[in-house]
C-alpha cells in the first residue's frame, strides 16, 4: 500500500499524437495524478495554443484505461457485435421528458414524463378531442372528421389537489385507450452501463466539434466510444417539426409526435397563426422504424467519434432520428461530449438519463463557470409581457369559463392575481407622480433588490405553493392554448382590418411572455439566501425604459454541490482561470484552496516570445491613473494618444488596445480625433473599433487581418505598418477572439477594468461577504430597498466593503485582465508584448503585497513581467530589443 501511494506520477502517453512538450507532459501527469489519488475538484490551467484539449484527453482517459485494467473489466471496443448486441436499446431513455436546452423552465424532477408507457393519443391539446380516428376499411382510410376551431384550444380537464402548501400535485385526467410508443418493438433489457465514464462539457458546440476532432488525432479513437449529445433543435432532422424555429415549441411537438397512433392527423399553427392539418404515421418518421436506429447506432459505431453536423448526416442519410440515436448509445459509451446545459442543468441531467456516479466530468473553458451557472437559474419578466400574459388570459377565461373544470379555473385565476400582484407592485415603485418632494423621487430612481420573502410577504402572496403552480403550467399545457388561441384572435384581426404590421411574431411573442412568467414563478422556491429579486427602477434620462422584475441567482453552491457530490472528479479546466479565488467563493465556498487541486502550467513559447511590461508614465512624464475619478481628464486621454503614437512607429503589424467600457473607447477615440493625435496614429496604422453589434464583428476583424496581411512586418519610417485595434472588455474580441501572429504583435490593456457596480454586483458582493445573514431593513410602503441610481454610489459601497467583498471585486478586474491579454500567442512560434498601461501594475517585487494586480497574473505572464521605473523610455528601448530580435528568429 505504502509502495504504491510512494510512486512517482505516471510521464508516459502513448496516446499522445507525437512527442509531447514537456509542459504537455507535466500537465498530463498532474491530471492523472490527481484522478489516481481519489479525484474530488481540481482547477487545470493551459495557455490557449499549448494543446490543452489533448492534453486533457490523453491525462483523463489513460487513468480510465489504466483502471479498467487493473479491475480486470473489458475494455470496451467499438463495433456491431459489443455495443449493438441489444436491438432494443434504442427504447432507452426515449421514456423521459426533455429539458428545453437554453433556459428551459423545467427544473423538477417530478416533471420526467413516461412517454410510450403513460401517455395516450389525446394526451395532449394540439389533438381534437372530438375527432375520431376511424379504421381502415377495404383498404381506404376514413378521413377525420372536421372539428370545431375553438375546442382545440380547450384546455384538458384538471385534476387538482387543495389548494395550499401540501406535496400532491394535479394531474390532467386522461381518457382510456392504448398509449403508442415511439419504437416498433417491446422494451428490452438494457445495454450495460460502461465505467468509469468521462463526460466533456463546454459552452459552445464549436468547441465541441473542436474537442471531437482532437480526439480522433490520438490513439484511444480506435479503442474507445465517444458521442455528442446536442439540443432537439440542433439534431432534429425532421423537416416539419423545425420550420417551428423556437426551441420551446421543437421540444413540445417532438414529444407530441412520440404520442400519436396510427394514421392520426394533428392540427399544426403556421407563424401567421393559421392551422392546418398535418397526417402522422406512427409518430415522428424519423422513429418510424426500429431497424432505421439499429442501422443509425451501427453506422456511428463504424464511423467512429463524431460531432454534431456528423450525425445529422448520417440520421438524415439512413432517414433516422440523430436525436434519441445518440441518447440511445450514452450507456454504452466511453465518453460523452455535451453541452454546459445538458451537464449542470438537474433537470437536462435527469431527462437524458445521465449518471454521473462515480463518474469523471472535465468542464472546458471554465473561466466563466460561475457566470454561466447562475445565469441558467436567472429569470426576468416586463411590465410589457406582465400586460400581454394578463390580457391573453382574461380573455381566456371569460371565453371558455364555462367549459373549464374547476381546477382549471382555480389555477387560471391564481395566475392572474399572480400577475396583477406583480403589475400593482411595478406601478408603486415606479409611480413618480405622488411623490411629495425630491428626497421621495430620489428614492425612486435606481434598481431595487428584495430577499425572495421580502417580495412573496410584501405581495401577500407566500401561500401560494409556486411548485404546483409551475407544475400546472406544464401538465396542463395552458400556455400553448391561450398562447395558440391569441394568435388566432390576433391573426383574425389583422385580416377584418387588412393590416399585416407586426403580426409574424404575435404566437411567439405571447408565448415567451408565459415563459419568462413561468421561470419567475420557479425561481421564488429557491432558498432565501440563494438569490435576490431586482425591481427596475425610473431613469431621469428616459422614464420611457421598460421595467421589469428579475430574480438573480446569487450562489450556486447548492446547486453545484450536487454535480460534486456524485461524481468522482470535476475538473474546470481553461487557458485563464486566475485568479482562482473568484470561481471558488462561488461554487464551492465551503472547500478550502488547500482542497483544491490547482495545477499552471507554463506557456509553450520559449521566454524570450513573450515581453509583458508595467507602463506607469506616458512620453510627457504624465503619470498614468485611469481609475473612475481620473480617466475622463483630457490630460490623462491625450497622453495615452501620445503614448500609441510612438508605439505605431516601432511596433510591427497589429496593436490591440482594451478599454474598460464601449463608452470609454468612444469618449478617447473622440478626444483623439479632436486633438489630431488620431491623424498622426493613421499615417502609421489605420485604425478599426470593436462595434457594440456582435453582428458587424466579423466584417470588422476581415478588414482588419487583410490590412496587416498587406504589410510585410517591418516598420516602416513612411506609409502604412499595420493596424490598430480599438476593443472592449468583456466583449466579443475579449472573450473569444484569435489574435495570433500579426492581429497581436502588440496587446494594450488601458489601466484596471473593473466592472460597473450595478445592483446585481452588489448583491452578489453582499452575498459573499456574509452580509445577507442579517435581512436589511427596507421600507415596505415605498418597496425602496437599497437602490443604486449611479456608479457613484456603487463605488462607496465597494469602498466600505470587508476584505473579502473587495478581494472579490479586484479578481473579476483581473480574471478580465488575464482573459483579454490571453488572446495573443496561439502557438509555438507566436510573439508579443503585453502593455499594462496604469501605475498601479507598477511596484517592486520585494515589497509586493499578495493583492496586487500582478499577483493575480497568469504564470506565464508573471515569469517574465517587467515594472518600467525608468519611463516610457525603458518601454520603447525593451519593445525596440524585442521586436527586432523576433524578427531575426522568424522564417524568411
């Protein structure tokens, strides 16, 4: 035992596609070292371009191999006669209802379906209830026979329990017959669940697809078994069903179509609101067949590891269904590539089946986890949707009251007192024009955050049970039918008036307002301390902006504990997690650094490729503060001016700068134009800006890569050199941009980026520090809470905060720091400087306290980082070295 625990870390891969790099190597043996001494949370960091995605492939499935070796299991090989044995697997996991991937408002367990065993052909309200299904006689089939228009939007009868707090549920009643199942055979005895599993989650399926392509480059693509899991709206390829568009609906006809007889025919809206009927044979044709998925799981299995676009391909080509095709092969599979919300959403995990037991989770791109994560469980709905949702249901029920059962009709008028309450509540805050005196208006400007108790006994409505009623929503389906019956009304309308204006998007515009009132409804079960509601508050610029309210998850410790406390490892892995601190205090406040593993690895560049420089003065000797009070001077502005003019002349190809806000870059781009240091800076490099349109990106960075590609690299003492690139942080081009070679010879961060305090980030700060243990005191007449009407004084809370609410702050300045200066150096024959410009980067390191900027630094930036004491003369005579030393080593 001794003996074993003593061994030194395993060094070698096989799988590795080559030779690895030492620090490939050094970060694969971490990995595996970490999972061998018994896995819980590890935190792995690789500079992008240093092949952290194969490295973390190669580290986690060697371990896996290795263990299955020693267990003496089968190492399970792709092919028809090991993983295809069972032909009736493909019924597996085609019982559970779905989760609705991009903020779905399912989140109970209790809401799975069992779809071929439960459900019957007149589940749902998209059938006619009256219609009946005839026979076939001598070989012809009857048609069905017409319906009444108005029947179809009838929600089904309800049975529902006492209202109050009690556990039990409703239930819509269901009429007898037989329920259809999605496949052509009898369930059969699953397929064995492969162990340990790896599940590979990350926030785009681009980087998916990437993740699968690194795969098929080692060695384990001949031995192991990967598959992607994706939303319905991704993998559908059931031509009907996706002209629908909105996700929430492709789900909702999906499972529809699994419930369906023979020969029936469904009554389906078009985007103008008008119905038509479509015929269905056995449910969905792309599950028609049981021998079609046999074919589709055999083809995958033979093809090997595959992304997205693969299998739609082949589900398309075989006329099969990709979607429960790849659900279908997750037992049987070595790893599963997924999506962040098909992975940390509870309820994702629960419809797919997914058991992450004793199971390996790698977590990819994690350095906005925490964002991500409380994000999913974020809900907001507007005064406009608030109106919209009660007018359509007031309308509703005065139209069909005497057809509704009574539980129907109870939870109907639930909802709209519901709604009312919020409405009313909206109206008070926001009415200006009973206040008395300034002091009284002033209260009413800004956001207002509330405890979730505070809102629920404010409203008077905390003996609502809000689980029921969401689960209502559901079950009865009541916002598809008053939803599809105001798009009637409204379509109806628009033809007795002969006027087509903004009549497109009427269904899909009433249903994301139930949706969004279904999400806050869900939200107001969590825990107390786990969330704060907003209440939007007047602007004096502009008392026309919508108002809204909103629930923000504060922590998602509770929630995360779940995926941690299953599973055998999760490892967050990303090319800039520091500083880790800001994930920690998030996620898992309650683990200490010390049981976290934390592993950094070095950049893939030799030393010399990399020349990070603290800049605290200008070429005018102006010292350099761009904190809030300072950065608006003209001084400070047009020294930054001067301070690019010069880096122009001796910087090759591309210069990026990152600024704070979109308002700052617009605020010094105009001083400079003003002051015509932006004339002297475009005799050198013409200069391109970020748009605030994620749209216009791409077009913007093609002008700008053609312009450094017409440039041969050299600087030159007349005629154009490059370009400069004017950016923002926590935009597009920080977050996710390549800027290799030439697009960042030269990456410029304008002073400390810290983020506008608004009321969210201030709540979040109070959460952290402990300040919601004791409720604040808050005026309920006026609902003033504590507002913020202006950065200012956010600002004055952040000062007067504890250490640990400030420490908290500074990380997200750096961890946006560290992300944005990360686009530079892709690989290894990549070059740049790195210019912090502010003299707060700037001190000695003997001296240097554990909270400085520069602490809090990646290591590979940290290694080499230089504080320029002497002024901008040190800068330009350390660039003017570097560069021309890197162009030495370049290939001619």
């Amino acid at each position: 035992m001794g003996e074993e625990d003593s061994k030194p870390p395993r060094r070698d891969f096989p799988a590795f596609p080559f030779e690895p790099y030492p620090i490939q190597t050094d970060f694969m043996s971490s990995l595996y070292d970490f999972l061998d001494k018994g896995g819980g949370i590890a935190m792995l960091e690789s500079p992008t371009g240093t092949g952290k995605t194969l490295s973390l492939i190669c580290g986690a499935m060697q371990w896996v191999v290795d263990q299955r070796r020693k267990q003496r299991q089968p190492k399970p090989r792709r092919g028809p006669p090991t993983l295809n044995a069972d032909p009736g697997e493909a019924n597996h996991g085609g019982d559970d209802d779905d989760p609705q991937w991009m903020r779905d408002f399912d989140v109970t367990a209790a809401d799975k379906k069992e779809i071929p065993r439960r459900r019957n052909s007149f589940a749902l309200g998209n059938f006619d209830r009256k219609a009946s299904i005839a026979k076939p006689m001598d070989g012809k089939k009857i048609p069905v026979e017409p319906v009444d228009d108005e029947e179809e939007y009838l929600v089904e009868e309800y049975e529902s329990d006492e209202e109050g707090m009690g556990s039990g549920v409703g239930r819509p009643k269901r009429k007898g017959g037989r329920g259809s199942n999605w496949s052509s055979s009898d369930e059969e005895e699953e397929e064995e669940e492969v162990t340990p599993q790896v599940y590979f989650s990350s926030r785009t399926h681009s980087q998916l697809s990437q993740f699968v392509k690194e795969f098929k480059r080692t060695a384990f693509a001949s031995q192991l078994n990967v598959i992607c899991l994706a939303s319905r709206k991704n993998l559908c390829n059931n031509s009907e069903v996706l002209k629908l568009g909105n996700t929430n609906q492709i789900n909702e006809r999906c499972l529809e179509l699994q419930k369906n007889q023979k020969d029936a025919k469904m009554k389906v809206l078009n985007d103008k609101g008008k119905a038509r009927c479509t015929k269905i044979a056995s449910g969905c044709p792309m599950l028609r067949k049981q021998k079609l998925q046999n074919l589709f799981k055999s083809e995958v299995q033979d093809r090997g590891a595959m992304d997205i676009e693969d299998l739609v391909q082949v589900g398309s080509k075989i006329g099969s269904c990709p979607y429960y095709g790849a659900r279908n092969m997750v037992r049987s599979s070595d790893i599963i590539v997924l999506p962040y919300q098909s992975l940390l959403l509870r309820s994702a995990r629960e419809s797919l089946g997914l058991n992450l037991r004793r199971n390996i989770i790698i977590i990819d791109e994690a350095h906005n986890l925490a964002d991500s994560f409380t994000s999913m469980y974020n809900a907001k709905i507007t005064q406009t949707q608030l109106k919209q949702v009660l007018c359509n249901l007031e309308f509703y029920l005065d139209k069909f009251r005497g057809r509704l059962g009574a539980g129907n009709r109870r939870y109907i008028q639930t909802l709209i007192m519901l709604i009312q309450s919020f409405l009313q509540l909206l109206l008070r805050f926001h009415g200006i024009d009973s206040c008395r005196n300034e002091q009284e208006l002033k209260g009413k400007l800004g956001d207002t955050s509330m405890t979730i108790n505070e809102f629920l006994f404010s409203l008077n409505i905390d003996n609502i049970n809000f689980v029921k009623l969401h689960r209502y929503m559901k079950e009865s389906k009541i916002i598809y039918k008053v939803s599809g019956y105001g798009t009637k009304l409204a379509g109806l309308q628009r033809d007795s008036i002969h006027s087509d204006s903004r009549g497109n998007d009427t269904e899909g515009s009433i249903l994301s307002g139930f949706q969004a009132l279904a999400d806050i409804i869900i939200s107001l079960v969590n825990n107390d301390r786990d969330g704060r509601i907003l209440l939007s508050g007047l602007k004096l610029a502009d008392q026309r902006e919508e108002k809204y309210i909103k629930f923000v998850m504060l922590s998602g410790e509770r929630i995360f504990s779940e995926i941690l406390d299953q599973s055998y490892a999760v490892i967050l892995a990303g090319g800039t997690l520091q500083p880790i601190e800001e994930t920690r205090v998030r996620l898992f406040p309650s683990l200490s650094l010390e049981q976290v593993h934390f592993y950094t690895c070095n950049h893939i560049v030799p030393p010399e490729s990399i020349l990070p420089i603290a800049v605290s003065r200008g070429p005018s000797g102006i010292n350099f503060d761009f904190s809030y009070n300072s950065r608006s001077s003209l001084n400070m502005i047009e020294e930054l001016g001067r301070l690019l003019c010069n880096l122009v002349a001796i910087v090759p190809e591309g210069i990026v700068l990152f600024f704070s806000s979109f308002d700052y870059e617009r605020r010094v781009y105009d001083a400079w134009k003003d002051s015509g240091l932006l004339s002297k800076i475009l005799k050198k490099k013409i200069v391109y800006r970020e748009p605030r349109s994620s749209n216009d990106i791409d077009l913007v960075l093609k002008k700008y890569k053609e312009t450094i590609a017409c440039c041969d690299g050299t600087p030159k003492s007349s005629g154009i050199s490059g370009a400069v690139l004017l950016a923002v942080v926590g935009g597009k081009i920080s977050e996710g941009i390549n800027l290799s070679d030439g697009m960042g010879r030269c990456i410029i961060m304008v002073g400390l980026p810290y983020p506008s305090p608004d009321v969210e980030l201030i709540e979040r700060v109070k959460h952290i520090e402990g300040l919601g243990e004791a409720p604040l005191q808050r005026c309920s007449e006026s609902f003033g809470g504590i507002s913020y009407d202006d950065c200012k004084s956010g600002f004055e809370f952040l000062r007067s905060c504890k250490q640990r609410g400030k420490e908290y702050y500074e990380n997200l300045c750096m961890k946006a720091v560290n992300q944005s200066i990360g686009r530079a150096i892709r690989h290894i024959n990549d070059y740049a400087a790195v210019l912090l410009v502010d003299s707060r980067y700037s001190c000695n390191s003997s001296n240097r306290s554990p909270s400085h900027p520069t602490n809090k630094l990646p290591l590979w930036i940290k290694q080499r980082f230089v504080s320029a004491t002497q002024g901008y003369g040190e800068v330009h005579r350390l660039l003017h070295q570097f560069f021309q030393l890197n162009r030495k080593k370049m290939p001619k």
